[in-house]
C-alpha cells in the first residue's frame, strides 16, 4: 500500500487560507500586501484552482445532521472533484507554488499555524489518492472530514474567518473588508462589545498568523497579567466567590505551559478578560 503523504504546497485550501491571512496582517499593518495579486490571479473564478478551493470549502463550511447525508454529501464532492482538468490544475499549482516563492519565504510563509490543518490534509487525501491505494487511511480522512461535518458546533474564530474570506472567493471587493475593524465589528454584533484587552487579544491573534511564537508570547503574558489581577481581588471577594477564584487560578499554570496557542485557548482568553473586567471592581485598579 501507498505511505498517502500531504504535500502543503499542492493543498489548494491550505494556500487559500495563508494568503488570506498574509492580506489580513499586511492590511493591518498598513502594508499594500503582495499576496492580493497573487489571490486575484490564481483564484480567479476562470481557474482549476477556485474550482477546486469551492469544493475545499464546500467540505469545511457545510453541516449536516444527520451520517447519512453527510455521507451523500461528501461523496458528491468527490465526484465532482473528478470534473476538474488535472493538467490544467497541476500547472496553475506549479505556477502558484514559483509565484509563491519569488515574493516569500517559503519556510516562514508554510510555519502559520492553521486551526483547520488536519481537515484540510484529509481532504487533499481523498481528493489526490484512490481507496485502493491505501483504504486505512483513506477511511480515517473520510472519518474525519464526516465527523467535522457533523459537527454542528462550529469554532466561533472559524466562523468568523469564513465570514470575511467569502467576498474574496464570490465577488471582486476591497481587500480591506479582512481588515480588524471589520472582524471587531463582526464580533461586537454577534457576541457584544469588546473591551479593550480583548480588542487587543484579536489584532495580536490575526497580526501573529505568520509568527505563533509572537502570539505564544502575548498570550503568556496576557494570562500572567489576569492570573496577578485574580489573585489580588480575591481577599475582597465574598467568601463564594473567593473559592470561585481559586478554581481559576488553579488552571493558570496549565494555560501558560501551552506550547502552541490554538483557537481554543484565544477563546479561553476573552472570557479570562470578561471576568477581569467584572473584577476590577473589587480593587482600586
């Protein structure tokens, strides 16, 4: 049987989503991005390349109830992958991969952590291997993509980010709708208003998705900062709330050993600042 290896720089929906998040931090920090050509020119809607990105997103955005439909579902998919033109494919992948290469680092450009990543490597394994190549695994990226499917809980941050990148793939509009403020205000209209920290906690969590060491960093610190607040407030607290408090601070040392920061833990964060921000009260800070 076939060793079914995923090749990062031929995963369509994987280079989508770092270009995407190159535009993002480069409109923050008010660069003109070189990855907005590169989007506009190989995910055009004239392309193999946005034919295939369609069904990659197809997979990571549709939900359904029920194993039989998604089963339908997926197998759907799969066929239609079939109707792409292969050699048309395979030769945009070669020119975005050179194109790539000519404006980045590859190294450092392929290092962003994506909270998806193993979705999307399954699905470039049933899209670029047959069953009998290796039906092991290729059961297990089918499991996985089904389970994902099923899924009807849906990462808040991942719903936010298919938000912001669907004009890109549907229609020509400014590049800039990726920008934080628009992220900020998709926040506040679902979930309410942010304070400031929590401002802070989304344009260190977009700013740092070509550096996770950057956002390990703030991430740390951000903790520790809360953990001291806490740890402050409780003699002022009533004696409920004080064993409350101890509960939280009981998770700290868990949350600041974290080798990797992923989309969990930045949801963690923005609830530690909500309950800071309910704390203050207690302390003259």
């Amino acid at each position: 049987m076939k060793i079914l290896k995923h090749s990062k720089y031929k995963n369509t929906g994987l280079v989508f989503e770092l270009l995407v998040r190159q535009i993002t931090a480069d409109t923050i920090e008010g660069k003109d991005s070189l990855a907005i050509p590169i989007l506009k020119k190989f995910f055009g809607k004239n392309t193999e390349l946005y034919k295939e990105y369609m069904l990659y997103s197809a997979l990571m955005k549709e939900k359904f109830k029920t194993e039989t439909k998604s089963n339908i579902f997926l197998e759907s998919v799969v066929k239609t992958k079939k109707t792409i033109n292969t050699e048309r494919l395979n030769k945009e992948k070669y020119e975005l991969i050179k194109t790539l290469k000519e404006k980045f680092d590859l190294d450092l450009f392929f290092k962003t952590q994506i909270p998806n990543y193993k979705l999307l490597a399954s699905i470039y394994k049933i899209f670029e291997y047959r069953d009998e190549d290796n039906p092991l695994e290729i059961v297990k990226a089918r499991a996985s993509i089904l389970d994902h499917v099923m899924n009807m809980n849906s990462n808040l941050i991942e719903n936010f980010e298919n938000t912001l990148t669907e004009p890109l793939v549907n229609e020509s509009k400014d590049i800039r709708i990726l920008s934080y403020k628009i992220l900020v205000e998709k926040f506040n209209e679902k979930y309410g208003s942010l304070h400031e920290s929590q401002k802070d906690t989304l344009r260190h969590y977009i700013l740092s998705k070509s550096n996770s060491i950057d956002l390990r960093q703030f991430f740390i610190s951000e903790v520790s900062r809360i953990e001291n607040t806490i740890i402050k407030s409780i003699p002022h607290a009533d004696k409920v709330i004080q064993i409350k408090l101890n509960e939280v601070v009981s998770l700290f040392d868990t949350l600041k050993d974290q080798k990797y920061v992923k989309d969990a833990d930045i949801l963690k964060l923005l609830k530690l600042q909500d309950l800071e921000a309910e704390l203050k009260g207690l302390t003259n800070e």
